[in-house]
C-alpha cells in the first residue's frame, strides 16, 4: 500500500467518523473508497465492516444508560448473532462478480433507508403500538435486517430502528439504544466470519480504523453544531452518485 492509499483511506475513515456521530453513513464512503484502492468487492466490504465495527462499541456504550430491559431482547440479541453469522458466511461464498453485481442495489437501498432516517417519526408516529408484536415475527424481522446489515452494513441501523418502533413498546431513546447494542452483536459475529474466511486486507482496514476513532472522537464534538440537513443531503447525494457510478461499471 502506498503512502498516498494510506492517506486517502485515513481521511476518507477519518470523514465516515465524522458522518457516523453526526449523521450516519460512514459505510457509504468507506466501502467505494476501499474498491477504489483496489480491493476487490468483497475484501472491500470486509474490511470495511472491520472499520467500522468500533464506532457501534462506542456508540452502544455511550447510549447505555438510556437501554432498558426489553421482554424480547434474548430473543433479539440470538437473532441479530445467528443473522450477522449467517451474513458473514454468505459473503464468504459469493464471488466477486456476483456481489459486484450487487453493488450499485446495495448502495441504493443503503442511501434510501439513510434518507428515511429523519422521517421515521412522521411516517410511523410517535406512540408505539399497545400490542407489541408476536415474538416469533418480531425475531424473524430482526433476522433478515441482520442478514442484510451483516452482508453489506448500510442502512442497518435505520432498518432496526423502523422495525423496533413498529413493533415495540418504549422510548425511542431506549429503542435506539436497543438498536446499537443489536448493531454491535451482528457486526461483531459478521467481522470474526470475514476474519475467519481471510477476506479481511488488515493494512487498509487498520488505516481506516483509524482514521475513523480520530473522526468519530473529532465528530461527537461537531456533532451540537453542524447542521445535520445539510449533511445528510450531502450524504444522500454521494449514495445517488456512486449507485450510478457503480450501475454504470456493471455495464461496461
């Protein structure tokens, strides 16, 4: 790896850092910017988790306090652990071509659900359900938004987020606490599959780990007085580009 490539995977971690504690999205920066060093698609989507698996640790333990106990969260936390399991060994079979094919779909459901984010509360409204959901449904949800969190990352939190406001009862502060600690397990188990298999490229990977502590450390500090409309459409606005950019290179 270069020196320039090590640079530009510091900064482009060190401005997802920024992103995560302000407004979220850091995946979609990270993951391109790893392809773009070279890395084929699923090295790069490995690694990248590996990048940012420290920033949902962090997140969690900062929203602890606001965490209570949920009749479902046993049955949540094996959910989210055999979902981001079973990610992380689909990742390890697809090839190249046919995750690359993915790519661009997967950037653009990321860059949508990172859209819907400030909506949730006007589209799903502020009281939650008095009949939470069945167990069994909501454990199957949990699954398949760990599947897809621990296979590709982007949007995983907003996902989780909408289900557990649809199907929960409680505060969207405990909820969103509740998301985090679910985003830490599926990462978690998703990154020792990747580790596992090999797919992990650890020099790009701790540039860009680092890289992302100094922005997340730098962005917490930001994160009161930046506007966080302008940066979301920002965000929004590079998904929209790099999901053309990707859908054209599958053409061509």
């Amino acid at each position: 790896m270069s020196p320039a490539t090590a640079a530009l995977l510091f900064g482009v971690g060190g401005v997802a850092g920024v992103l995560n504690a302000v407004a979220g999205g850091g995946t979609l920066l990270t993951f391109p910017a790893l392809v773009a060093a070279g890395l084929p698609p699923t090295v790069a989507n490995a690694t990248s988790a590996v990048s940012q698996w420290p920033g949902y640790v962090a997140a969690s333990w900062a929203g602890r306090q606001t965490l209570r106990q949920q009749p479902q969260r046993a049955g949540l936390m094996s959910a989210s652990a055999l979902g981001g399991l079973a990610s992380g060994l689909l990742v390890t079979v697809v090839s190249n071509a046919v995750f690359a094919g993915l790519v661009p779909w997967l950037i653009l459901l990321a860059t949508v659900l990172f859209w819907a984010g400030p909506q949730l509360p006007r589209l799903t409204g502020t009281k939650q359900t008095a009949r939470p959901w069945p167990a069994p449904y909501v454990w199957t949800a949990q699954f398949v938004a760990a599947v897809y969190g621990g296979f590709f990352g982007g949007g995983m939190g907003i996902m989780m987020l909408a289900l557990f406001v649809l199907a929960l009862p409680g505060p969207l502060a405990s909820l969103n606490a509740l998301k985090n600690l679910m985003s830490v397990l599926i990462a978690g188990v998703a990154v020792i599959a990747f580790v596992v298999a090999g797919l992990v490229h650890w020099p790009s990977g701790l540039v860009m780990l680092a890289g992302a502590v100094s922005g997340g450390v730098y962005g917490a500090r930001l994160a009161q007085r930046l506007p966080q409309r302008l940066l979301r459409a920002v965000v929004v606005a590079l998904g929209l580009v790099l999901s053309a950019v990707f859908f054209w290179r599958t053409l061509h």
